[in-house]
C-alpha cells in the first residue's frame, strides 16, 4: 500500500514515508551510538568541517605540487626579472660623396601632460583643494553657488601657477607668450582632432557590432594621447634641461614652498632620439645669366630651398601598435624565394618609441638602416644584470645624390627662380591669357649614363621639413599640387613626342621599316578620316612635314612618320619592345614606384598602337623610367636599370640587357635628336622671343634633345574639397599639355653622352618652350657642380 | 574580589577542551605575525605592522580573552540583546553620509576612528549577532517549522544590510552560514535549512549563470548583452571577478590579477615552501596586493609551503573541534549555542579565504581571522576564545534539562 501525503514537490520521506525504510535501520542505528540530537549535529557539522577542510587542501595541493608548481614558479621568478632594451642607432644616409642626409642625434625634449595643455589639471587641482578645504562638510550638502565661489576661487591660484608655468617654458625656450600659446593650442587640436576621428570610427564599429545606432557619448572615453606627455620644446640646450629638471625637482618636495609650483609636476624631460637631415634647407647662389633673356640678369641670386631630396629620403615615424598586428610594409621584406616574409626586427608595441622608416628610402631600406636593438635582463632582486643582446647600430646607406647638385635643381625649379611658373614664351592659354607667374609642378632627373645612377632627383613642389610639422596640411590637404607625391618616381606620365626615338629603335629592329626609307607626311595619317591622327603641323599652321627620313622625323617630331610605324608594329610588339625600354615594370630603383602603363592587348583597340606610335594612348611612364631609357641610347643600347643607392651588392641584382639595336637606327635617332636641338627645323632650338634666343646655350657640350607635348585628357580634376566627388568647379576641361624636355648631354672630348636629364611640367604648355630652358639651366647647373666641362 | 569570580578564577585553570582552541588561535596568531613580517614594508603594507600586531593587539586581545572569562553566561545572556541594539545603532550610524570620524578607507566606510585605534564595527557585530541569535533561540521549538525561521533571519538581516551598506560584503558573507550553522546545531529541521539554502543557491547559480551567459567584457560600452539589464543584479566589479575566475587571462591585469597573482605565490611555495627571504622577493616583485590582509594565507603557502598550509587548516579545525566539544559538554542551551555559532563564524571567514587564495572562489574582501593584519579581529576572535573558555570552565548543572532534543517529536516510525 502507498499512502501518498501531501503535494508532489514535497521531499519522498515526507510524502511517502514507506520509501525512505530503507534508510531507517540507519537512523536507528544513528540514534543508538549518539542519543542526543544535539550531538549528532555537532558531528554532522564536524563531518561538513571536515568535507571544507579536504577540499580546502586538496585545491592548495593542485596549486603546490607536480607541474603547476612549477609553472607558478616560474612565473613567479619570472617577475624579478625584466628585460631592458636598449636602444639602437639608425644608419646614416649619405649621398654620393659622403655627405651626411639623414642621422640619428639624441636631444632634450621638453614635454608636458595633456592635462596642462587641454586645462583640465589647473581643475582638477581646484576640486580636490576646494573638498579638502572643508573636511568636515560634505562636498555634496554644501549649495551649487557656494561650490563654485570656492572652486573659482581654488582656481585662481591654480590658473596662475599654469600661466606661470608656460610663461616659463616660453622664456626657457626663448619662444614669445603668443607663440607657447600656439604651441599648446595646436596640440590641443591635433588630439581633439584624432579623438573626434577615432570616436567616429568607435561609433560607427559598435553600432556595426550592436546592430543599432549609438550616441557619440557611448565611446568618448579618453585616448591615448590624452595621457601622455606632449613635446613643446624641442631640442633645447642643455642649459634648459637642466633648469627644467631643476624646477620638476623641487616641484616634487613635499616642502611648503613647492606649492606653488606644483604644476611642474606634469612636466617631462624626454630624451628622444631625433631623426636629423642636416642638408634638408640650403642656401645657394644660382646664376641667371644664361636663362631667357626676359628674366636674365648677370647678379647672382640668393635661393633657399627647403625639404631638399626629402621625397627620395623619406621619413621616420613612431612605431605603432598596427604595425605589429597588421603586418605593415617597414616589417615586411622578400626573401631569397621571392615570398613576403615578416620581421619585426626585435620590434615590439612595448617599447614604442622606436622610429621606423616611413616612406622613401627610409622605409626601403629599413632592414638594413634599423640595426638590432641591445637587451639586458635585470635581476630586480640580487641587481645583476646579463647581456643578452649588445645593441648593433644600423647599416649607413650611400644613395646616389649628389645633394649639392639635387639643391641646385631644386633652385632652378623654384618659383622664385622664374622657370617653373607660367611665362610669356610657354605658348599655354595661361601665358597667352596673360596670367603669368603661377607656379607649376614637374619633375628633373639627371642621371649618369655610364652607371645608370641618379644624379639628383627632383619633384616639386618639395616637401618641407617646416611644413611638415608646423602645417602638414599645406602638404597632404593640397589637391592641386600634391606636394607629397615622389613624381620622379610614382607619377606616370603619357610620353608624348619623347617616345618617338623608341619607336623608330623598336620599328628598325623588328625589321618592320627601313631607316633609309622616308615616309611621307601629308598632315593628315589616314585621308578616311581626316580628323583623327593628324601631325602637330597640320593642326598649327594646317601644313605638312611632306617626306621625312628618319633623322628628320625626331628633329621635326613628326607625328605621321609614327603613327605609321606605331601601326606596322601593331600593339604586341610595341608592348614587347617598350617593356624592353623598361616601361610598364618597376626599375627597382630602391624607392616606392609605379610601374608605369602598358595597354593589355586582349583588351586594347587594335589601332590604338597609332597613337601609341607617338607616345600617346594608353603608354605612360615615370620620369626615372624616361631618363633610364635615354640613358640606354646614350649606351648605344645597354639598359641598366635606374638606382638611388650606391651599393656593390645590389648592382649584380639590377637589371643590365644589350638590346641589340638596329646600329643605323641608333645613328639616325642620336642625328635626329641632334637635329631637335641645333637643325633648323628643330623643334628644341629657339624660344619664341625677341630675337629668337637659343634654348640651349651651354659652352663645351653637345645636346641631343627631344621634346615632348603629352596631351592630358580631356578634363582634368583637382578635388579641392578633398572629398572624392566631382564637385562644380573642380573640373577643368581641354587642360593644359604636359611639357616634356629629355637630354643626353656629351662633353665635347667625350665620345658619347655622359648625362641624361629629364625634366617634366605639368599642365604647362609646349614641352621645349617650358621644360627646354629648365634642362638648359640643369647642364649649367653640372657644369657648376663639376660634372661637365665648361 | 567577591567569592563567585575567585571561584571563577578556580574553575578557570582547571583543564578543559577550550584550552586546545587558546593554543590554536596563539599558534595561529603568531604564525600571522611571521607571515606579516614577511611583507613588512611591501607596496601598501607599512612598516612595523607585525610588530604592532604581535606586541600590541595580540596582548591586548588576550586582555580582552581573560575579562570576557569572568562574568557568567548567564550574565552575558542577559546583555546579549542589548549589546546587539548598540551595534546595531553604531552600524546604523556608520550609513549616514558623511557621518563624523567615518573615513572613507579604500571606497568603503567600514571603520570608525577611535583615535588610538580604527574600529571595525563589523568585527563587534559578528561577536554580538552570535550572542543576541544564540539567546534567542536557546529555549525556543518555534524554528523548527519555517514560520519559526522568519525572526532567526530577521536578526541576521539587519546587520547584514547595515554592513552591505559601509560597503564590505566580505564581513556581510559570513553571516548566513553562521546562522544556519547555528540552526543546524539547534534543531531546526535538515529539509527547511536544506531547502532555504537550496533556494539560495539556485538563486546564486542563477545570478552566477546570467554573468557567464553574458559577460561583462562581451557586453561592450552600452552594456548591452544577450540578457536584459535586470538579470545583472550584481555591481559590474563582482560580475567581472567572478568572470575572472572562468577568463583568467581576459581579466589578467585588472580583476583577475589579484588572484592570479595569488595562486601563483601559492604554487611557488611548493610542498615546503621557500623561505622567509625568497618568499618576500616573491611577493615583492609580483606585487601582490593585500599581501598582509585578504591574501596572507598565499603569503603563508609561500613561505611555508603545502605543509604551512596543512598546518593553518589543521589548526583551524583544532579550534573549530575544541568549540563544538565544548559545546558538547556544556548544557546550558545558551553556551552551546554561542560555541558552535563562534566556531561557525571563525570557520567560515578562513574556509572562503583561502578558497579565494587558492583560487575556487572570487575574490571577496575577507580577512583570516587571527592571522590577517588587524586589531578590531583580534580583539573580538579572542573575545570569542575567551567566552568558550567561560563556558567550558563552568561546571554543567545537574538538573539542567537538556536542550535542542527534538527526538521524540521526530519518531523513526513509519
């Protein structure tokens, strides 16, 4: 029989009394050892006791014995000890006769928390004075008015001491009160600026990882730099470090008097170690007797150019945190099998203030100008210290610069100078229009034709050091010139006229023309349509070259000679020999480049190979590109590959070819490159000024020249607003050719051409009239520098 | 004199089981006094604490052991409850804002400055809660039905939600099993105690769940997670050590660290330990925090090993075994009562103490008694000593009818 009692959640004994009997002799027996209730509980909670106290054993046991001890050793002991890194020196990079571009220096920093510099400290520092103040009344019951009184008045004495404070910094660092100030609000808005750009990327994560929208107030939580110290004067003397050290001393006794100055207490001295480039602003005197005679003049004039060569060397950043998670370029190099390795280089986000190359030649050459860094383990508890790792310096890398020929480059280059700006003379619609003097942007190489090593290298508009750090802006938010681009190397141009010799080089040697045979310029390429192809002089002066011979065809340009050739040698074996020209492939020059452009024949319009027969469509190269293929034809046809670093081991890795030219097609296309510049026909002899003045006037040397006019589109946009969209008024349409100007220069005693320089403005007109009495300037400028006779 | 304390004082010397639990807590307490010397000076413990705990509260505790030997349980029974109301008004004192000579010490308001020393109301309040409980239900039958339970709890209550308050919810924890102990060893029934802790703990299981369902770190800025708000009931530290316990690594240096740092310096210590020297560089250099406080018994096992470790458990249970015999021997319902609830107290702070040291339970802000830095513990744990001395030194009287025997209302027939 059952007897159920009660509901069926009660526990079984209480409802069924009859399941428990199994249990009950127990019971008895329970209650015969110990009578009394009493005492069996106090057993029952000895046995709990007991049942803690195993368990309390057993988990210390887990923790004290076999391999968690010794792992919890381990790590234990491992916290007497802490690695010490000890910082490396960077290699130099010098230029090609030694001079030294860029170094490492250590310097005085001195540096002050955010909260001196964002005002938050003098307020904290009130709070906390006013609470203390009133010990014995709660901050919270005294009334919202008389707060604030107290506060302002806690205030007064704090803001003083902050004034004070910066007054001194200022004085110390022998800057005026406004110009503290400046320093302090342009960092204020430097990190106001990344915290609104970091909270907006933080918004936009969180609403993407919740689904849903949230308030800007979700993610305002304070950055990084919101707690570090920020430089405000740099490199200071070592007078002044040791007066700032001095104040921070004494700010840091706990002495009555030292009240008063207890900001100094958020005042760092930093040692950082400072990238220098001693020879990134220079003065020089720079002759203008040989420029056009409209702006000649025989006094010398005083030019100083700033950010010299600072596109090729590059720069040094801070390492970051990403770099080590994402992998990034500084880190990355290509190993013997041609596979992207990754090596930090004993690089760690730990230490960040470790400089790593950023850009140029800084950041190609990071593995070899980073050296290794030094570490010591100390033994916090016994003081020893053991050498793991004595810090290695850095490699120095020699470039190819010389950096007193680059400077002089760049003066010729500089607005002030009067080449690089619209002039009477460049036929443009801006010189006809009358709107002279607006700066232009372009690019000089000079490089050595024996060794294929660039001389100097200059794109412009520079890139300032002072700009760079005072007003980057005037840099990187710069649509219209884009200042920071390397245009000797990472813009490719189409090459207009410049290709021409090329052609002639690539349609003899394929065996598609004969360079004895002329061919015949009616003005008009194809008579079907008459408006597609057509010479410059038919469009100008609705002319014709009538028969050309190959010499003649460079010195005149004509267009029709080859579009002919461009067709016979149809798109494939352009491609096949301008590749061989080193187009539409790196040079590996040393520093980040394009590739230039190539069409894909698959997918190119088979008579595009007309326009490309003039250098037009879709070809493009860089500069560097243009002056490593001249370069080879003053080779009589060896290509070496182009380079910016001196360095016996990457020589054997450039690319060298004997391209087994057409030898009559060499001559005729040095004659007609000859002709371009002395022929009476040539199109790089006169400027179109009074008096018809030569473009070249250099004594002792002999120009073999080619101009090139490289049309540019059909718009051209400048994104003013930064903004990505083609906004009203950011385009321009039929805009100004591209002005080319290429030179092989041979010294008279020389038995070929030792110099070819390049020289590229953009968006300026005619490429002789502009870029011809640039290059003249630059044979000038390597005869003052020793590189040619004079 | 009076002839009742002379006969007192005689009664005293005669042996009894209490005097095992006076050497206990000397032995445990000079054991902390070397323990705390071996972090002497270390990150926020100053210098001469061992030295004020082991010539200063250590005699004075035994002061305080030898007037609470005196007076007859009967006598303190009669006080019992009053001196529970005037804890209960200085804990109540201690809620007000900004209350005079309440300093806030590390976030929580828990001390009262007494000018020669911080008092520990909540140290005073275990002794007193122990007595006014005790006194309660020493004649009583009524909790051994649930409605009965409903003043036992109210008792244990106030205090704890007095002391939740200051905050110190390490004090606040030892206060329930303390009383369930207490009704354990009064008779209540085993089902009610079972099914109350049993509510408790699916309660916590299921607070303990919610945290692990929906942790703080996946809950991101807004605090939105795969839970409603209202399943969070814990404040956002005690979620996130407890998360710590089953994510060490994730809260390593914030709330993981102190009792990753702690089961570390315990395992260093191994089976015999490492020194007094070694163990101090140890715990220098891995910075534990509370090195004198919550986590000295980690400093023990490291400096004395596995066997330092057996040996303080050993002796707490030495202390605990020589309160329940006194217990057992005694028949006044009230003395009992007071043992096994001092027994329960003392017991339970070590047990979840070094349960946090050695690494199963989260860090909760407890202290080890005798052994842990601090005058208003030793003070009251001797106080404590000394009463059940008291009680075991009296003679049980004759004709004492016995208590909590509810045998014959608890039939074993079906």
């Amino acid at each position: 029989m059952n007897r159920q009692v009660g509901p069926a959640w009660w526990p079984i004994h209480t409802r069924c009394p009859q399941a428990m009997e199994g249990l009950l002799p127990m019971r008895r027996a329970l209650r015969d050892a110990i009578p009394s209730m009493f005492h069996r509980r106090l057993v029952l909670l000895a046995v709990c006791a007991c049942a803690v106290i195993v368990l309390l054993v057993l988990s210390a046991a887990r923790l004290t014995v076999g391999p968690a001890h010794a792992n919890a050793s381990r790590e234990a002991a491992s916290k007497l000890r802490i690695v010490e890194i000890v910082p490396t020196v960077r290699g130099r990079i010098l230029d090609r006769r030694g001079r030294v571009l860029a170094h490492d220096e250590a310097g005085w920093d001195i540096a002050v928390n955010y909260s001196l510099i964002d005002g938050s400290w003098a307020h904290r520092q009130a709070l906390a004075a006013a609470r203390a103040s009133n010990p014995n009344r709660p901050w919270a019951s005294i009334p919202a008015a008389e707060r604030e009184r107290l506060l302002a008045t806690h205030q007064l004495d704090f803001d003083r001491q902050v004034d004070e404070l910066w007054t001194m910094l200022g004085d110390l660092g022998g800057l005026g009160p406004q110009q503290i100030e400046h320093r302090r609000t342009d960092i204020a808005s430097r990190v106001q600026d990344l915290k609104a750009f970091l909270m907006t990327r933080w918004r936009e994560e969180l609403s993407d990882e919740l689904g849903s929208d949230v308030p800007l107030s979700a993610v305002d939580r304070p950055i990084a730099e919101e707690r570090q110290p920020h430089a405000v004067l740099y490199d200071v003397s070592d007078f002044v470090r040791q007066e700032v050290q001095r104040f921070i001393a004494d700010a840091a006794t706990d002495r009555p008097e030292a009240m008063g100055m207890r900001a100094w207490r958020e005042v760092v001295v930093h040692r950082p170690t400072q990238r220098r480039y001693p020879l990134e602003t220079m003065t020089l005197l720079v002759d203008r007797s040989t420029l056009p005679p409209t702006i000649a003049d025989q006094v010398e004039q005083e030019i100083t150019v700033e950010g010299v060569a600072m596109h090729l060397l590059g720069q040094t950043r801070k390492i970051k945190a990403e770099d080590l998670t994402r992998l990034n370029r500084p880190f990355s190099r290509i190993n013997a099998d041609g596979q992207v390795v990754y090596d930090l280089g004993g690089y760690s986000a730990r230490w960040p203030d470790d400089n790593v190359g950023s850009g140029a030649l800084e950041q190609a050459m990071e593995q070899q100008l980073r050296g290794s860094r030094g570490r010591y383990l100390r033994h916090l508890d016994n003081g020893h210290r053991e050498v793991h790792a004595e810090p290695r310096a850095g490699h120095d890398i020699q470039t190819t610069l010389d950096i007193q020929l680059q400077a002089r480059i760049q003066a010729i280059m500089s607005p002030e100078f009067g080449l690089m700006v619209t002039n009477t003379w460049h036929g443009s619609k801006a010189s006809e229009a009358g709107d002279l003097g607006k700066p232009l942007a372009g690019a000089a190489v000079v490089m050595d034709v024996e060794t294929g090593e660039v001389l100097a290298a200059v794109s412009m508009p520079a890139m300032p050091l002072r700009l760079l750090r005072d007003d980057p802006d005037q840099i990187f938010r710069n649509p219209e010139y884009l200042p920071w681009v390397n245009r000797v190397t990472m813009t490719s141009y189409q090459p207009g006229s410049t290709l021409k010799p090329f052609v002639l080089l690539a349609a003899a040697s394929a065996g598609v023309h004969d360079v004895q045979t002329p061919i015949r310029c009616e003005g008009i390429f194809d008579r079907d349509h008459p408006t597609r192809h057509r010479c410059w002089i038919f469009r100008q002066y609705m002319s014709q070259h009538g028969p050309v011979s190959a010499a003649r065809s460079l010195e005149v340009s004509c267009n029709i000679y080859y579009y002919t050739l461009g067709k016979r040698l149809g798109i494939p074996a352009l491609n096949q020999w301008y590749g061989r020209f080193g187009l539409g492939a790196p040079t590996g020059c040393g520093v980040e480049e394009s590739p230039g452009d190539l069409p894909d024949p698959a997918t190119t319009y088979r008579d595009e190979s007309i326009n490309m027969g003039i250098g037009q469509g879709p070809v493009g190269w860089t500069p560097l590109q243009a002056a490593a293929a001249y370069a080879m034809l003053g080779r009589d046809g060896d290509y070496i590959a182009p380079t910016f670093i001196i360095d016996e081991h990457r020589t054997s890795q450039r690319r060298q070819e004997k391209l087994k030219l057409n030898a009559a097609a060499l001559r005729e296309a040095m004659e007609g490159l000859h002709g371009s510049v002395y022929g009476s026909e040539g199109t790089g002899r006169h400027l179109p000024l009074e008096g018809r003045p030569l473009i070249f006037n250099a004594k002792g040397v002999t120009v073999f020249g080619k101009s090139g006019t490289a049309q540019t589109g059909r718009f051209r946009w400048i994104d003013h607003n930064l903004d990505g969209q083609r906004d009203p008024g950011e385009v321009i349409p039929d805009p100004e050719t591209h002005a080319w100007f290429v030179a092989l220069v041979q010294p008279d005693a020389a038995r070929r051409p030792t110099h070819a320089i390049i020289v590229i403005t953009e968006y300026a007109g005619s490429g002789a009239k502009v870029s011809g009495p640039i290059v003249n300037q630059i044979i000038h400028a390597l005869q003052t520098e020793g590189y040619l006779p004079s | 004199m009076n002839a009742q304390v002379l006969d007192q004082l005689r009664a005293l010397i005669r042996p009894n089981p209490a005097w095992y639990a006076l050497a206990a807590a000397i032995g445990l307490t000079i054991l902390g006094v070397n323990a705390i010397q071996t972090v002497e000076g270390l990150g926020s413990v100053p210098a001469g604490v061992a030295g004020k705990q082991g010539w200063l509260w250590l005699p004075a505790g035994i002061v305080m052991m030898l007037v609470v030997m005196l007076p007859h349980p009967r006598l303190l029974g009669h006080i019992a409850y009053a001196s529970f109301g005037v804890t209960l008004v200085i804990l109540a004192y201690m809620v007000i804002p900004n209350a005079p000579r309440v300093p806030t010490i590390n976030g929580a308001r828990a001390w009262i400055d007494l000018g020669v020393m911080m008092f520990q109301p909540a140290e005073l309040a275990k002794l007193t809660f122990i007595l006014a409980l005790a006194w309660y239900l020493r004649y009583r039958s009524s909790y051994r039905g649930l409605k009965g339970l409903i003043v036992p709890f109210l008792i244990m209550f106030v205090p704890v939600g007095f002391i939740l308050k200051q905050p110190d919810l390490g004090s606040a924890l030892v206060f329930a099993p303390t009383m369930f102990i207490m009704l354990v060893a009064a008779g209540a029934k085993l089902r009610h105690i079972f099914l109350l802790v049993g509510i408790g703990l699916v309660i916590l299981t299921l607070v303990i769940t919610a945290v692990l369902i929906d942790p703080p770190h996946e809950r991101g800025v807004t605090g939105k997670g795969k839970l409603p708000g209202w399943t969070h009931i814990l404040a956002s530290h005690q979620e996130k050590r407890i998360a710590a316990l089953v994510w060490p690594k994730r809260y390593e240096n914030r709330e993981a660290f102190q009792q990753i740092t702690a089961t570390r310096l315990a395992g260093a210590g191994g089976i015999t330990g490492v020194g007094r020297d070694r163990a101090h560089t140890l715990i220098k250099y891995n910075r534990l925090p509370e090195p004198h406080n919550d986590m000295i018994f980690s400093v023990i096992v490291c400096r004395w090993g596995l066997l330092g470790a057996m040996v303080t458990v050993a002796m707490y249970f030495v202390l605990l075994a020589s309160f329940l015999l006194t217990a057992a021997r005694s028949k006044d319902p009230f003395a009992r009562l007071c043992c096994v609830g001092f027994g329960g107290i003392i017991f339970t702070q070590a047990s979840i103490n070094i349960g946090v040291c050695v690494g199963i339970l989260p860090v909760t802000g407890i202290t080890l008694p005798f052994i842990s830095y601090g005058g208003s513990s030793l003070l009251f744990t001797f106080a404590m000593v000394g009463l059940v001395i008291n009680f075991a030194s009296r003679r049980p009287q004759k004709l004492a009818r016995p208590s909590f025997e509810f045998d014959h209302t608890d039939p074993i027939t079906p």
